[in-house]
C-alpha cells in the first residue's frame, strides 16, 4: 500500500525536473505529507506541459458516489499473496475502475519520497527513498474526473499504481510498494499510444539497491499541518550509506513567506 507521501520539493525544482508550467500563485499549497482526500500535483496525460491539481483517493467517472481508491493493484485481483516471484498478468486492465483509466488516463504523481513502516506496532514509520538524491520522482498513476450529481461539480482525482515490494521494502516488511517510474522514462508512461503490453511492462518494482529508508517521527502519521523539520531522522537507515540525502529545507510554502 502507499497511504501517504512525501512532497516538499518547490515548484520551482519540480518545473525544472519535469518541464512543467509553475501553478498560479493563487492556486492552494501542497501538504509536506499527502494523504487520502489531499490535494497534490500530478502531471497529466492529457496535459503533459503543466500541473494538475488533484485529489489523492479516485472516484471513477461512472461512480453514484465517491469512493475514493488510493492505490491500484497492477496484478488486478491475481497474486492476492503479493508472491514477488509472481510471473502472471498484471490484470490491472480487468478492473472495471481502472480498465479506461488505464488507456486513457494515466498520469505521473510527483513526489519526494513515501512513508511506510516496520511490522512491529510500536516501530517508528519509515521514509523510504530514492540514493544519490535522485527526487523529486514520479509515482505510475492513474486520474478520472468525476461529476457530483448534486452539485454538478467536476472532482479531479488520482490513484497510485502499487506492485510487490523489492527486497529491501520485503525487509521492513512490507508486500507492497509504489511504482516508481525510471529516471527519464517518465513521459514515456505519459504517451497517448502507448500500448497494453508496453504500459503494463512499466509496472515493476524499482530496484532495492536504488533504495534505502529512515525512520521519521510519528508526527508524519497524524493530520497536520506539517512542516518539513518531521522528515528528519530518527535513527539509522536501513542500509548503510555516506549521507542521507538532502530533503530540502526550503518548500513551496517559501515564496509565501515575509522577508
């Protein structure tokens, strides 16, 4: 699962990283911590150049009324025991709040890093990440826009792709994590003729050495607001590296701060 995520790079760096349009100054803040029912920035296939705001938890545009699906299995219903030796289809195209989604609307969640914890109830959550500074990255997702049949509102609403863990995530032990898409393949995942095969062929986990995870404070598990002094470390990784990399201590809240 990946319930909450990490945000706290500023518009600036997330333009540079991804070629996109800065939002309107007007347009709300991003929380540090993301978490069902936030808003975030996802960058769309139908609009490659720029941010869309949009709520994390996806209503299909068919619902009667919103449910909110945070993740997407991209083994649909197959390998209900998440066997990462699983070699089946990835039967995300057979789930009826997915199936258009998947061909039509996929989009890249931005984000620095994402919070999972050890199996122990007492452990401390953990910030797993991407070495040598490799963020903000690009979560495999998927957007609809829903019609409230109220109030004829249109929800903007997105769902993270998740896969089984790779060995370090197994360690903590975790059975499932987040697609993290490749460092210069994102755009490929954002492209409109894109194949099945060629889509579902993204939906791997992202390799273990690549990885590492620290322990943050509980703080991150509960309502914010947050500021970004909560994603320090609380105590080692969980494997050894020289530096633990730099979340920024400056955000997107700086540019709305008094000299």
């Amino acid at each position: 699962m990946c319930r909450r995520f990490i945000l706290g790079s500023s518009h600036t760096d997330i333009e540079k990283r991804f070629g996109t349009r800065s939002l309107p100054a007007s347009e709300p803040l991003v929380p540090v911590v993301v978490t069902e029912g936030d808003h975030s920035l996802i960058i769309t296939s139908e609009n490659p150049d720029s941010y869309t705001l949009s709520r994390f938890g996806m209503t299909p545009a068919w619902a009667r009324q919103p449910i909110q699906l945070i993740n997407a299995r991209a083994e649909g219903d197959k390998n209900p025991d998440n066997d990462p030796a699983f070699r089946g289809s990835r039967a995300i195209f057979m789930k009826p709040a997915f199936k258009k989604s998947l061909f039509n609307r996929r989009c890249l969640v931005i984000a620095d890093a994402y919070l999972d914890r050890l199996g122990h109830p007492s452990a401390l959550p953990l910030l797993v990440y991407l070495k040598n500074k490799r963020h903000p990255l690009a979560f495999a997702g998927l957007y609809d826009l829903w019609t409230d049949p109220l109030t004829r509102e249109v929800v903007h609403s997105f769902a993270i792709i998740t896969t089984t863990a790779n060995s370090l995530i197994r360690g903590i032990p975790a059975y499932r994590m987040p697609v993290i898409l490749p460092f210069g393949k994102e755009t490929r995942w954002l492209k409109p003729d894109l194949s099945l095969a060629a889509v579902l062929e993204m939906l791997n986990p992202y390799p273990a050495a690549e990885m590492n995870a620290y322990p943050v404070s509980r703080e991150t598990e509960g309502n914010g607001p947050f500021s970004l002094s909560i994603l320090k470390a609380s105590g080692p990784p969980l494997s050894v590296e020289k530096e633990l990399p730099a979340i920024k201590t400056s955000s997107h809240y700086a540019h709305k701060k008094k000299p």
